[in-house]
C-alpha cells in the first residue's frame, strides 16, 4: 500500500495510541520513578526509547517475537507482572522494584518497558497496521513521542500546578489502575494461552 496521508485516519491514530499509552495517567509513576533514582529518568532517552521500540514492533513485530518463540499473549502476561508490581508500590507505598542497574536504566524498564511501550500499545499498533496506511500511522506515533518527551520534561511543572495533594490522590488511583491493567492483561492473555496448550 503506497503512503497515503490521510487526516482523519491520522487523527484517529494519535487518538487510539495516546488512550493506550496514557502517558498523563504515568505522571504518578514518573515522579516515583524520579524520587527513588534521585531524578535519573530522562526525558530525551525515555522518547528515543519509545520511539526506537515502537518502530521495531510496528515493522518486525511478529518477526522479533518468532525468533524467541515466543507470541504476543506470552509478552503480555509477562509485562503485565512488571505493571502489577509498580501498581503495588503504587498503592500500598512498599518497595519491591529495586533499580539496581547503572543510572538511567530505569528510563528503560520499568517506564519505557511496560509502562509506556507495553503488550497493549504493541497489539494496537499491529492492529493499526492491519487497517490505516503506514504514513498516517508513523506521523500520529511521532506525535505521540512528542507528547511522551514533554510530559516527562515537564513532570515537575505539572506536579506543581496540580499539588502535592492532587498528585498523591493520583498516585493512589493510578495504582489501583495499573492493578487493574495487570489483572486484565495476565488474566485475558493467559487464557489464550491455556486454550493454545490444550489444542
């Protein structure tokens, strides 16, 4: 299919990727993430991140996850056991994630793994793939990349316009959120898989 641009599938795009990726609803897990790596997330890093991730799974998804053999409800299952846990810390304010790694790895995982590119954005992208044009498709993702630096650039700007009163409410409710993600992704995806063991 040639490139195409197309507003109203782009739009749409953006739309479906922003809801899924909900990077306003991680401003409570980037500011833990701030607090306990001493401010060690960077903004620049966690975009190219996501941006490098997004497009390997758009172009090689299927591709990547075959070479380890492993399928999409198995990638799933297992990020949604990296989301459950910083939905407890989260919630019930114990640590049991240890960054452990140089500094700045937490960019990597847990923020830009699960959190921001996680099973849900990967099987939405393939599912875009299947029905908008690429073109549309890359330009609502980099716009979403965008979107994802500036929050997490400006995280402490936006902490402070809401409070500290307002961001510990969302901490708390985006815990509870984040469990709940988890119950569905582990509970939904190994379903399937159970049924796959059985054929």
């Amino acid at each position: 299919m040639p490139f195409q641009f197309n507003f109203q599938e782009t739009i749409s795009a953006f739309v479906i990727l922003f809801a899924v990726i909900d990077i306003v609803g991680s401003i409570p897990v980037i500011l833990t993430l701030k607090e306990k790596t001493h401010d060690c997330i960077h903004a620049g890093k966690a975009a190219l991140y996501s941006l490098i991730t997004f497009l390997l799974f758009l172009f090689m998804g299927n591709i990547i996850l075959a070479l380890f053999n492993v399928d999409i409800s198995s990638f799933a299952v297992a990020g949604a056991l990296v989301v459950f846990v910083v939905g407890v810390e989260m919630t019930f304010g114990v640590e049991i994630f240890k960054f452990d790694g140089p500094d700045g790895s937490a960019t990597l995982v847990p923020l830009v793994f699960p959190l921001i590119a996680g099973a849900a954005s990967f099987t939405t992208l393939l599912s875009l793939r299947a029905e908008y044009n690429l073109l549309n498709i890359l330009i609502a993702l980099f716009l979403n990349i965008a979107v994802i630096y500036l929050v997490i650039r400006y995280v402490h700007v936006i902490e402070r316009i809401v409070g500290k009163v307002g961001i510990y409410i969302l901490r708390k409710f985006s815990g509870i959120v984040l469990l709940a993600i988890a119950v569905k992704l582990f509970t939904s995806n190994l379903a399937v898989l159970l049924d796959s063991l059985h054929k």
